[in-house]
C-alpha cells in the first residue's frame, strides 16, 4: 500500500498521469478503496497549499493540476487565502501567474463552484491583474520575461488585460 501511496502522491492522484508513465496498471492492481485515495487527495492539497509561495508558483500550478482530477473548491479557497494575505509583495511574474492559475482553477471546476467562492476567487485574481498594470515591472531574479512570452511591461499589461477580460466576460462576474 505504500507504493501506491507514492505512486498516488508522486501524480498528484492523476491517473491519466499514472498512464502516461506507465504505472497505472501497477496502482491499480493495489486495489485502493476510494475513501483512501479521498485522503491521499487531502495530503495532497495541505501539503501543496503549505509550499505556496511569493517567490514562484509551482505549488499554484500542482493544485491546478490536483483541480483538474479532483473538483474541490477548498482549493481555490487556499489558493485565494494566500493570494489576499501574501501576494502583493511578489513580483509582477508571480502575480500574473497566480491570477491565471485561478482563472484556469475555475474553468476547471465551473460546473461544481459555488458562486460565491468563484467570486471571491474572481475578486483576487483581478486584484492582482489591477496591481500589475497599475504598478511598476517588477521581476525577480529567475524571472525573465522572455521565458514567459513577454517583451516588455507593455506586453505584461497585455496578457494582463486578457485575463481580466476573460474574467468580466464570464457570465458569473458582477461588477
């Protein structure tokens, strides 16, 4: 059982992932009851909602890809929670990659977020996306913006303004 929680844990429970490497078939012949895998789903959102953090967004994008196989509003809940209490000291990269890891976290979930949560959810990310354009270009060391498709901070305010249309362009939105 210990494997497959390795196994599990090491794909973030995706079990498309577990294909693609080759080690669905060995998970599977363990037989995990679901409420196991209900568990090892949780370790996975604390553990990763603990690594949030200003200076990348790698755990960001690990609880997406944990959004994706397994609709639980509690993470964009965390993500949200850390945004609003954290996220205004990070470079202009960090935010922007935050603010669409949200976005992309509602897409993933739209057909179970509850209204109130997506709003909330909305609210920070375009809080973040105002600050962007609002203030100076700031990146940190490791943060070029070539290697995120970017030229300049005019382009920064671009891909920005993309985002902020798709969120008042989602029927969900109220101003």
């Amino acid at each position: 059982m210990e494997r497959a929680k390795e196994l599990f844990l090491l794909h973030l429970g995706s079990f498309m992932s577990m294909r693609r490497e080759s080690v669905y078939e060995a998970y599977k012949q363990f037989e995990i009851d679901r409420e196991v895998e209900l568990e090892w789903y949780n370790e996975c959102i604390d553990s990763c909602t603990k690594q949030l953090s200003i200076r990348d967004w790698d755990a960001a994008a690990s609880l997406l890809a944990i959004v994706k196989v397994h609709s639980d509003e509690r993470i964009i809940k965390n993500v949200v929670a850390f945004i609003t209490k954290q996220l205004m000291s990070a470079d202009s990269i960090v935010k922007l990659m935050y603010a669409e890891h949200v976005i992309e976290m509602i897409k993933a979930i739209r057909q179970t977020i509850s209204d109130s949560v997506r709003f909330e959810a909305y609210e920070a990310a375009l809080h973040l996306l105002e600050d962007i354009m609002k203030k100076p270009l700031v990146i940190d060391p490791g943060h070029e913006l070539s290697l995120f498709k970017l030229r300049d901070k005019r382009s920064l305010n671009n891909r920005a303004q993309i985002s902020i249309d798709t969120i008042k362009n989602d029927g969900y939105w109220k101003e």
